[in-house]
C-alpha cells in the first residue's frame, strides 16, 4: 500500500471507531510501516477530517506521556503530542456526558496559554515561559480508541494521543510568579484523595514538556502560535470515571477546576 493511502486508511478507521463508539486494534501490525514519523502525518489527517465534518478548527495541542512511569510502561524516552480543537473543548459548570466515550479517563494538568510564537530550533523551558500569557488549572479526559488502550507510541500518536476533551479554569494566572516545578497539586474523586503532586512530574518542569513539542514541530515546519492553548501533560496517573463520579484538582497558588461526569 502506498504512503497516502495507508494514512487515510488509518485516519478513516480512527475517525469511525470514535463516531461509533467501537474500539480498534493496534495498527501496526496490519500496516509495518507506521513509524512514528507516519503516524504524525494520519494524526494531521484524522485532524483534517474532524475539521472538515464538524466544522472546528484547531485552539491547540496536548502533550501526552510525559511521566516517566508511562514512558517505561511504553518502552520510549520520548512524550507525544496531539491537537486540540474548538470541538472538544468543555467549561466548568456543565455537567460531562460519559456516553460519546469508549472508555475515558480523566487527568490533572496545567494549561499554558501563548501570547507570541514559539519555533525551534533549541527552545527552552525560559523560551517557553517568556512566551506565555497565561497558566491555568486544566482536566483532560482521554479516550484511546484501541481496545484496552492497548497500543504502541505510532499507534497513540495516530490517535491523536488520545485526546478527547479538556477543560481550562476560567480565572488565569501569569507564569512568572510562580515556580512551577514546585507548584503542588491535588487530585480528587469524589472528595476522596486519589493522587497528590508537583509540577516537576512532567518531566521535570512542565514547560519541558513543551519545549520538546516546539523542537519537534519545527521538525515539520510548524510551531506553536499566539493564542493556542497546550496542555502540559499529567501530573499524575489517569483516573477512570463512572456516571455520578465528581473529580476536582487542585494547585498551589493558581487555584482549582471540577467537573462532574453524568450517564
Ligand atoms: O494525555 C496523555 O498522557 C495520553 C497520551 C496517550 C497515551 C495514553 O492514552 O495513555
Ligand atoms: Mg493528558
């Protein structure tokens, strides 16, 4: 099978198992050539599609394995990254239906808003931080579409790093009055707590995390624009949600999010 064919097939297969609510299988054993390079570009594509059929468009990106327990439990040293878009974006306050969900999980994480372009080459975390606006409390529910969330790296990565909503504190805070590898956070389900943290459990320093994004899209000739939200990644290990579940995190200076999930 050719290069572009192979894209749109996976793109295609990936867009349906989230529409209908059916999982997949890993791909890489149907298609050996999905690397990690390829899996970028069905990732672009399944984007493309989602912005085509229900009329969003791209706000921002995620990271995504970016602790070092899940790095290990995937065998790479690397994290991921994947896109937001308008469409998955949900607000504090209203209720989140679990039924459009395979088998969601929900994370704790810091929201980081731009306000001037970051483009690699050799970006650090101080380029990062003097990029931003704004920092925020965030929640990310993912949602593999692999059975199980069973996959490999090129497997997650086509999936759009299993993104499927997030959720951005209202009130926001600039970056520089805080330390960020040191900010504490606790996460909570249904008042009871079920992960505690610090910022520097992204790889050390959330802004890490997105430096190594803004190095790997000029990879590709793209960077991160004013305006885009990224989410920084999880401090901790995702939380499975049943109907009637509350979850809340809460950080160290820049204040808390909730949200309660429904059938
Ligand atoms: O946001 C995340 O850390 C998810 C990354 C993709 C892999 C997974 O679903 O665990
Ligand atoms: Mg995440």
């Amino acid at each position: 099978m050719i290069q572009t064919a192979i894209i749109d097939q996976i793109a295609d297969e990936l867009y349906r198992a989230e529409k209908e609510k059916t999982s997949v299988n890993k791909f890489v054993e149907r298609f050996p050539k999905l690397d990690e390079a390829l899996a970028y570009k069905v990732q672009d594509r399944l984007i493309e599609l989602k912005c085509e059929v229900e009329n969003t468009k791209r706000v921002g990106r995620k990271l995504g394995l970016t602790s070092k327990a899940k790095q290990e439990m995937m065998g790479v040293h690397e994290p991921s990254y994947g896109v937001l878009l308008g469409s998955m974006q949900v607000f504090e306050g209203e209720p989140i239906s679990i039924s459009p969900f395979i088998h969601a999980k929900v994370e704790p994480e810091i929201a980081f808003i731009f306000d001037k372009e970051v483009k690699g080459p050799s970006v650090t975390v101080a380029d990062i931080l003097a990029a931003t606006a704004y920092i925020a409390p965030a929640l990310e529910i993912i949602d593999s579409r692999f059975q199980g969330f069973s996959f490999t790296l090129p497997d997650a990565v086509a999936d759009n790093s299993s993104s499927s909503r997030f959720m951005i504190g209202e009130r926001f805070y600039k970056p520089d009055q805080f330390n960020l590898q040191l900010m504490g956070m606790v996460f909570r389900k249904n008042g009871e707590v079920l992960a505690t943290g610090a910022g520097a459990a992204v790889m050390g320093h959330p802004a890490r995390a997105i430096a190594w994004m803004a190095n790997r899209l000029h990879k590709i000739g793209q960077s991160i624009q004013p305006g885009e939200v990224v989410l920084s990644g999880s401090l901790s290990g995702a939380a499975t949600i049943a109907p009637g579940d509350h979850f809340s995190v809460s950080f160290d200076g820049i204040g808390s999010l909730e949200t309660v999930f429904t059938q």
